[in-house]
C-alpha cells in the first residue's frame, strides 16, 4: 500500500510537469551515445551508468510504460519499465548523487536534449514521494521558516552587520564606510549568503564604485531548487522578491553563487509570471561593469600569484556569465591560467546540484570531481578563483581529498585584494560607535 | 549569560561555512537519544540566524545561541 | 501493372498515415505548456535559436563531435540519405520523367546512405555502451531505414524495383511516427528550446566564438 503511493505521487508529479520542453526532452534522444564525454562523472570512471543518455533513459522507460504505444502495448521493444519504489528510490538517488545539473550533455548534444530537466523532474518526483535527501528538506525549510518569521533573527543580523561594518570601515581606511540593511530607496539591494566572507569584500567593492546599496536579511541560496520542488523554491526566493519590492530598489544582485543567481535570475521570473519591477544580477556581471566604467581603482599586480578560474556551470552554461569574470580576472591580476576547456566548455566541479551538502555520497562527489582536480593541476596554478559558494566548498574538499595545494578564493576577494587603497587608517572602534543598520 | 547546560556532546563546527554547520549539526542530531543536548561551536554568523530556523523546522529545541568573541555557541536539545 | 498499382497504392495510405501521426504528435506538443519568460533577456533568443539550427549542428562546434568525428558524419551522411530517399520516394510514381543524371546524384546519396545506415546498425552492437543504451526499437529503426535506402538506390537504378521499394518505404512509413524515428519531428523542438536558453541567456555569442574562430581578445573552452 505504502509503496504504491508513493509510486503513485511520483507519477501524478511527472504527468504534472509534462510541458513543451520535458516532453521534447522524453522523446527526442537518438541515443547515439555522443554525450558520454561530456559528463564529468564519465570523464572520471568511464562506466556506462554515467552516460547522460543511459541516465535519461531511466526516466523514459517510465514515460513510455504510460505514454508510448511500444511502452504500453510491447514494452520490451522500447526498454519500457513500470515504476515501483525500488526502482524510484535508485532512480532518485542517481538524481540526487549522479548528475550535478551542470548542462554540459545538453551544449553537447546533436539534439539539444535536456537531460537536466529530466533530472530535475525526477528530483520533484522523489521529493513529493518523500525520497529526496532529507538534508535538502531540512535546509530549504529552514529557510523558509526564516522568511516567516524575520523577527526570529533580524536582530541578531543587524548587529552582526554592525560589527562588519567596523571591519569595512577598518579595511577601506574610512570612518565613514556604512552596510546599511534593508534601506528603503536604496538603488540596489545586495543579496548574500550566510556569514560575513559574501558580506565584506562585496561592501568594500561596492564602497570603492561608490554605489547606492544596501544589504538583504535573506541568503540567495536556493534549496528548493535543488529539490525539484518549485513551490519551495518559489516560497524561499519571494522573501528576496518581497523584500526588493517593499525598498524599491531598481536591482537585486546576487552574490557569487552559480544557481541563487540563476535562479533569481532565470527561474523566478517563469515561477512567478512576472516580470519583476527591478533587475537581478550576479555580482560578477556588476563587478565587470566597474572594472569596465574604472570605477575601482585595482592593481593587477596585488595578485601575482598563477591563478585559474573554475566557471561555475550555472553562471557559465546557464546564465552566460563568461566573459565577466575574464574581465574582471584581467583587472586583477597579469597571471591568469585558463583551464582546458574552460568557460562554456568547462567541467562541473562534481558539487553541483546540491551535491556538496550531502555528506552521504561524499565518496561519490570526491570520484566526480577528479577531472577538475587534473585540470587545475595542468595550470600549476596556486590561486582557484570560482564565483561560487557551492564550487569552492567542492573545491576546498577537492583540495584537501588530492593534497592539491591550492588555495581556493571568490572573485570578489581578489578585487578587494587588487585595490589600491588609502592606507588602512587607524579607524576607532569605540563599542558605541554609531552604525548606520536598518531602518 | 553563563549557560549552566553541560551538552551531552560538543560539535566543532569552526571554519565551516553555510550549510556546512547546520548539515554536520543535523546529522550529529539524529545519532542522539531524546532528551540529549549538544553544543555546537562555530565560527560562521549565519549560524545565528539559520541554527534557530533549523530548530523551528526539525522541532528540536534550542536552548541558548550566543556570540562569544568571534565564536557562536548554542545549544540544542533532542526532542523527539 | 496491377502490383505497381497495389504497392503504390500500399506506400501513399503509409505516407497518408504517417503525415496524420506525425501532425497528431506536433498538435499534442502545442497543446501542452510552454511557461511565458518573463525575465530580462541578455541577448536574442532568435539568434540562439538561429545558432542552433545552423553553426551550432557543425561537427566542430561541439566537444562531443569533435570527440565522436566519424560517428557523427557517418550520422550526417545517413540523414543526407535519407532526405534525399524522401524526396525521391515523392518522385517514384514519375521516375520515368526524372532525367538520368538527376537519378544517378540521388542514387549516389541514398546508396552512400544506405552504407552509412549499415555501418550505424553495426556500430550499435558492436559499441559496448552504444549497444547498452540501445532498445529493440532502436536497432529496428536503423535497419529498416537502411532497407529503405537500398531499396530506393535500387529503384532509382532500374525501375523494376519500384514497387518493392513501396513495399518497404510503405513499412517505414508506418513504422517512423510509432517508432524510434519519430525523433525527426522532436528534433526541431529540442533545438528550439536549446537556442532559446542559449539566445536569451547570452550564451550563444560565446558559442559563436567557438564556431568560428576569430581573433579575440578572451578564448574560451578550446
């Protein structure tokens, strides 16, 4: 009994999110096999499971014992399969642990098949059948509770800012350095992730440009996204949406941090059929947008270090974010080692997806991540720059797992790093120090 | 506010950035019996804002959060 | 004359049948959602879906045919065939009025493709993975495909072929919208919706680039 509902929700899930492109995606395949290649987890062990095809076609087996004349009137000739819970739990667990959504299948694909999009209703189907990975659940609840109930934790963040902003003030050399927090008016709101590293170089760069911003109560992180499950993930990005609305700001910018920007970006606008009154952008976008108006006033040679960029896939493939760091990268520094491939082109670094915050298949995301872990080597690089949180953390387990020496850093602290600034003056610090926080 | 708790456990959670505490805190929660408390250690701010979420959202308890210099203490009680 | 008036007939109720799927399937596709975007476009989702269509299928615009050279000519060569068997399976009731040369170019390319139709049904069993990933249906395809070409090669040499060549075009008629084959009109979805992502996203410049290699002053992914 228990079995067949959960089977049951995973299908009606399915039959729900047959649109347009799912079902171009269902029925397009040739499965010519050309995409092995593109897959970093085939790059690292060369078994057939890790073919994007043979993944997709697990879905489709299902698709076709519902939907296909073969499928259901002879369903071995189509590999059609009815779906139980055994075969939806395996079939979860390679979305969740198997495909990091990273789209290099779909850029290499004859037929432009979708193979993420596959993956993600998959996903929506474990979730409404209550197999997806509990961590996952917790964390987007988690942040939906906060959009709840503000008040739990405003305070507390306000005077965390004010302490930053001490530490801004410090790091610019001038009293006058202000993290204001949710100002109304202000042009733009920043959005950043959990804890003071997507806070600060941000502050000091937006300081540098001289811009009118102000900073969110919210993280840009994402984990509905990863679920699969829209109406989570819209609940958590309407705290930002609201939020934005409410302070009239004219743009929203994402911190460094591949899907909070593309789905800000490019999935919230479709969840909400709206085009929203202000723009959203990632901070890479902007930060080139400085460095190309010389708004900061940077130093190349502050980074001589040998530095390689990771392109994170959901700023490169999905939201076309690279050229922006290239730029930015130029500014910064005069030793730059791009990777092979690289840009549109580039690996996944195997914590996409949700990946790196599963410990359970940690075994799994340290195989997958061998191929980037050998593209960095070939640079000899010493710095790995990523615009993403969820990248970095991949790459610093990376670092640490193969002894790779490497030291892994955003884009934003290497600008911070590369600005000539007025020396640090000795700013005062008195524990009352007026702060200008919130409203 | 001197915390008289003695946490059954004590979880390091230092130089982990989000979600890292809240997913290793998770996990250290479920090996525990009801009634156990843990304290967790750690050095990232989002911690004060995302640690009383999770304790909402799992329906464990939440004893104390606090700022110690550039630490964040708390801690937490299995309920269920 | 009476066989090449049952065998005619035979092939133009299978193409009438195949037209009524195919545009049955096209019809359940443009029933189904298509969620307005409403986001702020970086660039032209024309110029993604024109991209696609064209220097995006080139076989060294992609990682993937750059890797898999033979197999995706071979691929094209087999399509090439098979377009060109179409459009000669429309002429076939006129061959007679089709001038020689016209007939020896088509023969050519059906023939070629029909080589190239055996070698992908080879390939499908000999490649480890290919062969794992391949259903029934998959082999099945290939095969009458490739039957099809020779059959038109053959009909295209000496009329007497003709109405065998209806025979099996008729089976793969019948055959194409039910089977494996229909991917020919999913086909235009899948890289519609792939140049829109590229378009609107701002990706599709940097693919260009790829595509054609100019000077510039940041290379990508080579």
């Amino acid at each position: 009994m228990a079995d067949n509902t959960a089977v049951s929700k995973a299908l009606q899930v399915l039959e729900r999110q047959l649109n347009r492109p799912l079902m171009a995606a269902l029925q397009v395949c040739a499965r010519c096999g050309v995409c092995a290649e593109a897959c970093h987890y085939y790059v690292a062990d060369g078994e057939l499971e890790h073919v994007p095809a043979y993944r997709a076609e697990e879905l489709r087996k299902v698709y076709r014992r519902k939907h296909d004349f073969f499928g259901k009137h002879l369903p071995n000739w189509v590999n059609a399969q009815d779906l139980d819970e055994a075969t939806l739990e395996k079939m979860a667990e390679m979305a969740f642990s198997e495909c990091t959504l990273c789209r290099r299948c779909t850029f290499n694909c004859p037929m432009g098949v979708d193979t993420p999009l596959m993956m993600r209703a998959l996903r929506a189907m474990a979730t409404a059948s209550g197999k997806a990975p509990e961590i996952l659940e917790m964390l987007a609840d988690a942040a939906i509770e906060k959009g709840k109930d503000p008040a739990m934790f405003r305070d507390l963040f306000v005077a965390q800012v004010a302490e930053m902003e001490k530490e801004l003030q410090a790091l610019v050399g001038d009293p006058n350095a202000r993290i204001t927090v949710e100002r109304e008016g202000a042009r733009v709101l920043y959005v950043a992730l959990a804890g003071a590293h997507t806070i600060l170089p941000p502050a000091a760069i937006f300081w540098a440009a001289k811009e009118d911003w102000t900073l969110s109560i919210y993280e840009a992180a994402n984990y509905g996204v990863f679920l699969g499950d829209t109406a989570r993930a819209k609940t958590i990005a309407s705290r930002i949406i609201d939020e934005a609305k409410a302070l009239k700001v004219q743009e929203v910018i994402v911190a460094e941090c591949g899907h909070a920007c593309a789905s800000l970006v490019w999935d919230a606008p479709i969840w909400f059929q709206e085009q929203f009154p202000f723009r959203v952008r990632s901070l890479v976008e902007v930060m080139a947008e400085y460095v190309q108006q010389g708004r900061l006033p940077l130093d190349p040679s502050a980074n001589p270090e040998a530095i390689t960029y990771h392109d994170s896939c959901n700023l490169a493939r999905t939201s076309g974010i690279y050229r922006e760091p290239r730029v930015i990268l130029n500014a910064v520094t005069t030793n730059l080692r791009e990777m092979t491939p690289n840009g549109l082109e580039n690996y996944c670094c195997g914590g996409g997806g949700g990946l790196v915050a599963l410990p359970e298949y940690d075994d799994k995301r340290m195989k997958a991540g061998k191929p980037k872990v050998d593209q960095i080597r070939k640079t000899g690089a010493e710095i790995v720059v990523a615009a993403c949180e969820n990248c970095r953390l991949q790459l610093g387990d990376l670092n640490a797992h193969y002894s790779m020496n490497v030291q892994i850093t955003a884009l934003a602290d290497l600008v911070v790093k590369a600005m000539r600034l007025p020396k640090s003056v000795a700013v005062p610090l008195p524990n009352a120090a007026a702060v200008a926080v919130g409203e | 506010m001197a915390d008289p708790i003695k946490p059954d456990q004590i979880l390091d959670l230092k130089g982990l950035l989000c979600p890292m505490p809240v997913v290793k805190l998770s996990m250290a929660v479920k090996k525990l019996q009801a009634g156990q408390t843990i304290e967790g250690i750690a050095t990232d701010p989002g911690v004060m804002a995302d640690i009383p979420a999770w304790a909402r959202t799992s329906g464990n308890e939440l004893l104390s959060i606090e700022q110690q210099g550039k630490e964040y203490h708390f801690i937490v009680k299995k309920t269920a | 004359m009476t066989i090449q008036l049952v065998t005619g007939a035979l092939a133009l109720a299978a193409l009438v049948f195949s037209i009524s799927v195919f545009a049955s399937r096209w019809a359940q596709m443009q029933r189904l959602s298509f969620a307005k975007d409403f986001s702020y476009p970086k660039d032209s989702a024309l110029k993604g879906i024109l991209y696609a269509f064209t220097l995006g299928m080139a076989p060294w615009a992609k990682e993937s045919t750059r890797i898999h050279m033979l197999a995706y000519l071979r691929g094209i060569a087999f399509h090439v065939g098979i377009f060109a068997g179409l459009g000669a399976l429309l002429a076939s009731p006129w061959f007679d009025l089709i001038p020689t040369i016209i007939r020896i170019v088509c023969a050519v390319l059906t023939g070629f493709g029909a080589a190239m139709g055996v070698a992908g049904g080879i390939m499908r069993v000999v490649e480890h993975h290919l062969k794992a990933i391949s259903t029934p249906d998959d082999h099945a395809s290939v095969w009458l495909v490739t039957l099809f070409l020779a059959a038109m090669t053959l009909a295209l040499v000496s009329s007497a072929f003709v109405p065998a060549m209806w025979v099996v075009a008729a089976a793969m008629l019948v055959y194409a919208p039910i089977g494996k084959i229909r991917h020919c009109i999913y086909f235009y979805f899948g890289r519609l919706f792939f140049g829109i992502h590229i378009g609107r996203r701002g990706v599709v410049s940097g693919l260009i680039e790829h595509a054609i290699p100019v000077r510039s002053e940041v290379r990508h992914g080579r």
